[in-house]
C-alpha cells in the first residue's frame, strides 16, 4: 500500500482525524471514522468507500487486507497521533469512510415479496450511542439485514457507535424514517407485523407469542420506552417478564432478547 509519512499535523490531509475526543464527523461531513485495526480491515471488506488511513507507525503490518491504491495511507509517529486526536490511542489504525445517504421506506425491497422469516428493528429515540451499537451487532450477529433509524436517535455512523458495533453497522440496510406513522402504515401494507416492546398492561410475555410471517420489532428510547401512539398502531404487544423486583432492562439487553426468540421461531 502506498506510505505517506507527515510530519506536520496542521497538514489539511489530516483534518478528519482532529480532536476526536471532542468532536464527531457528522452526516453533513459525509464522513465517518473507524478506530483500530479491526474495524479497518472490515471496512476495507465493506461497501463503503474509505477516504483515506492513518496508522501510527510501526503498525503497517497490522492490516492484512489489501488497501486500493488509490486510498492514501498516512504515517504519523505516537506523539504525533495523541496530540492529533486529543487522547492517548492504543489501536495503532484509523480509517476515514464515505458514508452512503440513508435510505428512505420507499427503497424497502422495492417490487420484492418478504419472505415469512424477514425480521427488522426499528429504533425510536435511541439515544445512546452504545445501546445502538449493540442493537446493530445484534442484528448482524443475527442475519437482520435492515435496520430502520427513526426521530430522536444518535447518530449511527458515531464512532462509538461503530467501535461498539464492532463494525456489524456496515452489513446493513439503515433506512431514515422521519415518520414513523407513516412507515409503519407502508410495511403494514407490505405484509409486515410491527411488534411493539411494551411494559404496557396490555403485553403479552414474550415466550407466548407465535410470529405469523414478515416481523418488525420497534425498540423505544431508554428512559421513556416507545410513545403511546406508536405502541397504538402497534400489531402487537410484547414484554419480557422479570424477577426479583427488576421493573426493566436496558434496551440492548432486551433487544439481544427479542430478536433471538424471534429469528428463532421464524
């Protein structure tokens, strides 16, 4: 792979990578950034474009897929890449990607016929950049393809986001839905069965709900669950029971849950 080696950190190549610690690449960047090694080999397997790579050196060797030639890579010393990014960083590679727009439910499988066993996630205000990237390791542990991001949620391509989901963010489909009412009324038509996480009175326990075809599980925000009229055009209310005076669980925890007994019985 073509080496650059910098000296200077005011050099603008550089720019992606600067204080980290206290600033993310947004949406209107159209960049996203993915720490180590790891997430850097998996997003050179991805369908994302990388922009450019950054390696302390000494760690060359750590990259074992080949990098095209037209991605720069850049070389800076230790000193050189704390000071850059603003903290002490261990993980020796960093890689700048191209983010894709996210679609919009009217490119969901456009023409196509859901087979019975197609499962989703659509999370509402999930807020945590964490809980989100568990939810998408989850789904990518899991062979869920499509994850829909509704109002009020973090960023997904947030590094912790990505660095949680240990890159399984980059195998899915992320759909924007701004209106959630209305999305949910679109796959309705599509055959889907939109279930939602509930404590409500009203639930069912999970262990005795029997899945009819193409399912779609609606996560809520942390503290607050799903909104009421959410849960109103809901198919389904579903819940984990709990013990020991437990009245929740995080929603990554349930999530893991939920999805697993329902690929499970698909």
């Amino acid at each position: 792979m073509p080496q650059i080696q910098i000296e200077n950190l005011d050099d603008p190549r550089l720019e992606p990578y600067r204080h980290l610690r206290t600033r993310n690449l947004t949406r209107f960047s159209g960049r996203f950034i993915a720490e180590s090694h790891l997430l850097v080999e998996r997003l050179l397997r991805s369908k994302y474009a990388i922009e450019s790579i950054l390696i302390e050196r000494g760690n060359q060797a750590v990259l074992k897929s080949r990098v095209p030639d037209e991605t720069p890579v850049y070389l800076i010393s230790s000193t050189q890449i704390r000071e850059l990014l603003g903290f002490d960083f261990h993980r020796g590679v960093l890689a700048c990607g191209r983010r894709q727009p996210l679609l919009n439910i009217d490119r969901f499988h456009s023409g196509e016929e859901l087979p019975s066993n197609w499962t989703g996630v659509m999370m509402i205000g999930v807020q945590d950049p964490e809980n989100m990237g568990l939810i998408a390791r989850t789904c990518s542990a899991l062979g869920i393809h499509d994850l829909f991001i509704g109002p009020n949620c973090v960023d997904p391509f947030a590094r912790r986001v990505l660095r949680v989901s240990m890159a399984g963010l980059l195998n899915l489909e992320l759909y924007e839905i701004p209106k959630v009412i209305d999305a949910l009324e679109e796959l309705s038509k599509r055959g889907v069965r939109c279930i939602a996480t509930s404590l409500d009175e009203r639930s069912i326990p999970l262990e005795k709900y029997k899945r009819h075809g193409p399912t779609l599980i609606l996560l809520g925000n942390e503290a607050k669950g799903l909104p009421a009229n959410v849960q109103s055009h809901a198919d389904e209310l579903l819940r984990i029971d709990m013990c020991l005076g437990t009245d929740s669980l995080n929603v990554s925890i349930a999530a893991g849950i939920f999805l697993h007994y329902l690929t499970r019985i698909a």
